[in-house]
C-alpha cells in the first residue's frame, strides 16, 4: 500500500528520499512522488506514472532541497495517473503525502470548492491539503495548522506535510495507518516503516494512534491525541541496510523462499526447550491466561487466514480444544458469539492489516478479554494492540506474495497447539512430540527446496493455462488454498482449491485437457481417499501434477506427473508441501515474465479497508 517518506536535514534530501521510496517498492504502488523544498524557498516537485527508476528519470539531478517528502502511490480514488500521485500541493504553498483513506472527502470537496479551492486530482487526498492550507492561512504556524485540520477528517491516515512558509520544517500524523520517525544527527526522517530508512539511522520512534510529530533538525517533538506533548520509547533497530537486500537471487519471493529453513529455526530459537515450549513466549502472564482458555477464534485475512485455517485441524486433533477461523473483514461486520474463556488469535505478517486490525478491535467490543497476536513485525500496531504475541522470526517479507511469513506462521500455531494442549488431552507426551517434530522441520524445509529442479520441470505444463485446481484433504486443503493463491496473485493464472472430496460435486466438470490439476498428496491416512479422487480427474482426461509422499506409491504415466516427496510427518507436512507449491507459482510466474515482487493491483500492507 502507499508509502511515504519525508526528511528535514542540512544535506540535500533527494537522494535519501528516492532510496527510501525504492525500499518501499515492495508495499505495492503505481506512481511516485517527490516534493522538497528548494534553496529559493519554494516547493518543487516531481511525479510520474510507474516505477520509482521513472521518477527517478525525470528529477535526473534537476531537484534539489533539504527538507522534503515523497511517496509511492496505490490508487484507491482516482486512477493511476500523474495528477493522482502525491505530493499534492496546495496554492504553492503546502505539500503533502498520505497513505489511508478518508472516508468523508466528498463532503470536505463540496465545502471546500465553495471556499474557492481547486482540485487537480481525483483523489480523496487533495481535501487534506486543502484544509491545512486553510489553517495556515490563519495561524502561519504548520504544526499548528495540521492539529486545526485533522478533526475533520474521517478515516485513516499517515500523513508527512511540508510547508515554503517553513522550510526547515516536516508535521507528520498518523491514524489507523502506520509511520515512523528515524532519529539522526542533525537530521530526523519519517517512512512508512523502518526499511526506508536503514541507510540513514537506525534510530526509530514508532508513532501511536492519533500522534502529531513536529520535526526540525534539531528536535523531535511528539503530540498524543489529546495534544499533550508525549516521550515515546527510541527503538534500536537491529535490522542492517542490507538485510532487505535480494543479494544474489532474482527476486524477493525467490529469496524468502530459500530462507525459510533459517526462519523457522530462529522462530523456534528460545521458544522450546529439549521436550516442551516456554510459555513466556507468548508474553508476560501467558501461562495464567493459557490455564483458563477453553476455545480458539482465529482472524486474518489472506494468506494467514489459511494458516489460520490449518492451525483448526491441530487445535481440535491435537490439543482437543474448539477451534473457529474467519476471514478478518467478515467477522468485523458479524455479530459473532464467541464462547466463554475463548483466546482471540490474530494471524498477520505485517500487523498493520485494517480488517484484521478492525476485528480485534471489534472482538474488545464485545468482551473478549484475551487477545494473541501472531505477527512479523514487533512494532506493529496489531502486536500492541494485542495482550499477548508471538513474534514470528521470518525477518523482513518484501515480495508482496508472502511465503516465509506463512510457514512461521505455521510453526508459531504449533508452539500454541502445545502449550495449550499440554494443559489438557495433548499432555505433555504429545508436546514432546511436536518439539521433537519441529525440531526437524528446517531440514525438511531444506529436503523440499532441494526438489526444486523438478518442480521447475512442470513449468511448460503451466505457463499457457488459463486456469489450474489445486487439490488437498485434510490439513493439506488449506495448503491447496494456499498453492493456489500463490499461482494466481503472482503468475495471473486462475486457481481454485476444492477439498478433493468436493470435486464430484460440481469442480469435476471443469476437469479436461486445459485444466492442469495440482495435488498435494503426503502419507497419511487420506491418502485412499485422495487416490481415488485424482482417478475421477484422470478418467474424466485431466492431467494430473501430485506432489506425493514417497511411501504412496503413486507412478506416473503419460497424464500423471508426480514430484516424489521424502517421507513426512503428517504433521510437517503443510509446512513442506507449501514450500513446493510456493516453488511451482514462483516458477511459471517467472516463465510468464510477470512482476513476481510486485504483482499487479496488490500491496504488501493493506492498511485500509
Ligand atoms: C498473499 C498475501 C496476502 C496477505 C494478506 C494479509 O500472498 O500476502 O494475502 O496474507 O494481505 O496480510 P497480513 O498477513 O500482513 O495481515
């Protein structure tokens, strides 16, 4: 989704500005931005349709100044068009970028039009601009003019506001959409997170719902929402300029891929001991809340709710205790009646996700009391928002289709699964069986990345198809889900997963020559069931591509494919099959010559609705 950055300093901001905007290339965006003010005192300012190297093309050394901000734009109102991109201005005077959506901009352009403004772009952005223009005009004071202006909106916001009034200054905001501040010397930035700053500080603030900061080059001053001037905590980042480089794979995706044998060791790493899991994992005062919980709800959207969807099956199998899962932006409009003494899991790479935010907030409302957040990201407003977390150790995610995050995802649900079951029918003996299980995952998850040669063979059957089904029973139906998922957002392919028990009511007569099938096939007792569902596919001339368990026995022939996997616990399974799954999409997306990091029409962050 957008980002923003924004910089006050001595040093000419430009190129800081640029390189940020490139590390927040992964968000998601369509057009660029940058507005500075120059060594006349008047704002200058560059925009373009595309990437950021466009951007880049067009300012070619002819900008220069050293306060400025600058953005990456994911169209919401208006299309992706020159006069959409941010920064937009207001009477030369006011710059201004934003990330979020405000809901009530129709009615603030009618007033506004009435009071002589003009509006240059469709977008519901220029209204901001406009009313902080209108404050200025009054107080000449922008910290001033932003606190008059936001009261008016309605929505979600970050926002970074530059003012020829006052070159050397740079009023950010945030509301329901995240923004950092990066301390330096002499120098103090703000981005829509950490990675856009790494080679100028490591040095951060995390705004809080509702914080107004006022940035110089010598101090950093914050407001809370009542106004009072607050001391929010300096974090040290630990992450290096270079841990979000892609170093020497083509792509994110490819690379994040490969590193999921080394995330989930880390996220395992001070989590189990040699037989059971810490409960401290999950937060100061976990073990007392965890001795009271008789029900799980899970929330999330996306790839997470299918992690969400697998960590089901192990709540109720395993650790016998009921389990429900929904998509984020469903349950925050029902009226759901959860159990007494339920634990309110939210599953969330980023952390920032509206929906997924919004059903939290939603699950407070209606007397949740304890909440869990599953998440990538330490800062985030989920993790604070959440009485207890879980931080998965995947490090920064920038391919938009994310993969490392799920399988940690998957881990951390484990780690849950047993803590909570070992109070329980799990026991302690099953507990001992999962960190013994789990132990041995980052050397499966490596055994599945080796088939990767094979997996790449498949790729011609693939890349001139218009649509493919994946298929799974068991645990290995959300896995198809997210196989298919991963085929469509990155290669623009259609993929559906059924559950292989629902084909012959109604997917079947999709089934011909055209429509490659995809099962995911591990040894466990579905195993007859799954086999004489792929023969309905094969008797009906489908092709069939199985990713099968060693012990099965499954033999290819001419319409058959199958990848042979080593033999699994059914319980890694999900975690190995996916990484092949992630393979195959990553492959033929890759023959089909699409954007693999950067996908059409998505963002990283959905931070609004
Ligand atoms: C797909 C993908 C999305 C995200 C979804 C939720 O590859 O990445 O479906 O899973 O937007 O995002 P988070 O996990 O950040 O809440």
């Amino acid at each position: 989704m957008c980002g923003i950055v924004g910089a006050v300093a001595q040093r000419d901001v430009v190129p800081i500005l640029v390189e940020g905007l490139r590390r927040l290339e992964y968000r998601g965006y369509d057009s660029a931005g940058v507005a500075v003010i120059d060594g006349d005192a008047h704002l200058a300012r560059t925009r373009s349709v595309g990437k950021v190297r466009d951007l880049e093309a067009r300012l070619d050394g002819h900008m220069a100044g050293a306060t400025g901000i600058a953005h990456t734009r994911w169209a919401t109102h208006g299309r992706p068009a020159t006069e959409n991109a941010h920064p937009h201005i207001c009477r030369k005077t006011v710059a201004l970028v934003h990330n979020g959506i405000i809901e009530n901009h129709e009615e603030l352009r009618r007033a506004q039009t009435k009071l002589g403004f003009e509006f240059t772009s469709d977008t519901d952005t220029e209204v901001i601009v406009h009313e902080i223009y209108r404050h200025l005009a009054d107080t000449h004071d922008l910290l001033e003019a932003v606190r008059r202006a936001l009261p008016a909106l309605r929505g979600a916001y970050a926002l970074g506001v530059i003012t020829s009034e006052a070159p050397g200054r740079l009023v950010a905001a945030r509301r329901g959409c995240p923004l950092v501040v990066g301390l330096g010397i002499g120098e103090h930035f703000i981005a829509s997170d950490v990675a856009a700053l790494l080679p100028v500080t490591q040095r951060f603030i995390f705004l809080e719902e509702g914080d107004v900061a006022d940035l110089t080059r010598e101090r950093v001053t914050i407001y809370d929402a009542s106004g009072q001037i607050v001391e929010r905590p300096v974090k040290q980042s630990e992450l290096s300029a270079d841990a979000v480089a892609r170093g020497e794979y083509r792509h994110y995706m490819l690379k994040e891929i490969y590193e999921q044998p080394r995330a989930i060791t880390d996220t395992l790493t001070n989590r189990i001991g040699l037989h059971h899991v810490y409960d401290e994992a999950f937060g100061t005062g976990a073990a007392a809340i965890f001795d009271t919980i008789e029900a799980v709800q899970i929330v999330a959207c996306g790839t997470s709710y299918h992690a969400g969807l697998i960590g089901r099956y192990w709540f109720e199998a395993l650790a016998e205790i009921p389990c429900s899962v929904e998509v984020a932006s469903e349950f925050r409009y029902r009226r759901p009646r959860l159990a007494p003494h339920t634990l309110f899991v939210t599953l969330s790479q980023s952390g920032e996700t509206a929906d997924t935010l919004a059903a939290l907030a939603h699950a407070k409302t209606i007397g949740v009391e304890h909440t869990l957040a599953i998440c990538n990201v330490p800062e985030s407003a989920l993790v604070r928002q959440s009485g207890l977390a879980l931080l998965t150790q995947a490090g920064p995610e920038i391919g938009v289709a994310s993969t490392k995050a799920f399988t940690t995802q998957l881990v951390a649900l484990l780690l849950l699964v047993a803590s909570l079951g070992r109070r329980g029918h799990l026991g302690g003996d099953g507990e001992r069986r999962i960190v013994g299980l789990l132990r041995t995952l980052p050397v499966l998850t490596e055994q599945a990345l080796s088939l990767d040669a094979a997996v790449q063979s498949w790729v011609p059957a693939f890349a001139n198809k218009q649509h493919a089904l994946f298929l799974g029973r068991g645990t290995q139906y959300p896995v198809a889900m997210e196989g298919a998922l991963k085929l469509k957002e990155i290669s623009y392919i259609h993929a559906e997963a059924y559950p292989a028990g629902e084909l012959k009511h109604g997917p079947l007569a999709l089934v011909d020559a055209d429509m490659p099938v995809v099962a995911v096939a591990p040894g466990n007792e579905l195993f007859e069931k799954l086999h004489s569902n792929l023969q309905e596919v094969r008797a009906r001339g489908g092709e069939l591509f199985v990713f099968a368990d060693a012990k099965n026995g499954i033999t290819a022939d001419e319409r058959t494919h199958v990848i042979t996997v080593p033999p699994t616990d059914d319980l890694m399974a999900p975690v190995v099959y996916t990484v092949l799954l992630q393979l195959l999409a990553y492959h033929v997306a890759v023959s089909k010559g699409a954007d693999i990091d950067q996908p059409r029409n998505l963002a990283k962050s959905v931070t609004v609705e």
